[in-house]
C-alpha cells in the first residue's frame, strides 16, 4: 500500500531514468493521468499511454533522452507538498522553478495545471512538485 502515490509516480520515473529504461510503468489514477499530460505538453517525457484493466489501469510512459549524451530530459523532479506538510500559494506567491526554466505542477480549483497556467487564470493552489 502506497501511502503517498504523487511520490511514488515521481520515484519510478526517476529510477527508470537512472537505470537508463526507455519505458515506466505507474498505476493510473486521475490526477497522475493530468501530470502525465503536463509532463508530454511540456516536452519532459517522449509519449504516454493509458491502458484500462480489470483495476485501476496503468500508464505506460516512453522517456525522453538526449540522442548524443543519452542524459534524460527530465533533470529533476522534486515532491513539494507532502502528506505532513501541504504547501499552498497563491498566484503572486509561486516563485519560478530554476529561474524559469522548469515548471511547477499545481493543483488548484481548476484542476492540475503548471503554475505558468495558474498564474494567468489567477487561481492559487496546492503545489505538487517541481519539474526541471
């Protein structure tokens, strides 16, 4: 049992990248099938599908890697907001992740989104992790 499955989806994508695996395999929920999305939108990872069995479905993700220096286009992935200590902020507090260069995945009142997208709807919310 899984007492934290934000974390474990960002662990097995982090440990199939050091073991330099092309293909992860995380059990699907909805909000990890919306950071799923970001994560393709925002260009981090190759491609993604959601496949629907007897329980509750698997999303099989294709890592994204450098041709040349075989270094994994994801550099970081950071759990913010933890189940002991929730992070919340509003539009004007998200500070940038890694002077811009990386995004902020937030759940907020409409729905899962980057803080990028957050900061133009004018919603605030509950920061998930940071991705660079």
């Amino acid at each position: 049992m899984v007492t934290d499955p934000i974390a474990d989806f960002l662990t097995r994508i982090r440990n199939a990248q050091m073991a330099n695996h092309r293909i992860v395999e995380i059990p699907a929920s909805n909000l990890k099938r919306r950071m799923t999305e970001i994560l393709y939108d925002k260009g981090y990872i190759l491609k993604y599908k959601f496949e629907d069995d007897s329980k509750q479905g698997v999303i099989k993700i294709a890592l994204k890697y450098d041709p040349q220096t075989k270094e994994p286009a994801i550099r970081s992935l950071e759990r913010i907001s933890r189940p002991g200590l929730r992070q919340y902020a509003s539009p004007v507090e998200f500070k940038r992740v890694k002077n811009g260069l990386g995004i902020a995945i937030v759940s907020t009142s409409k729905g899962v989104m980057t803080d990028k997208d957050a900061k133009t709807q004018n919603v605030g919310g509950e920061i998930l992790c940071h991705v660079y």
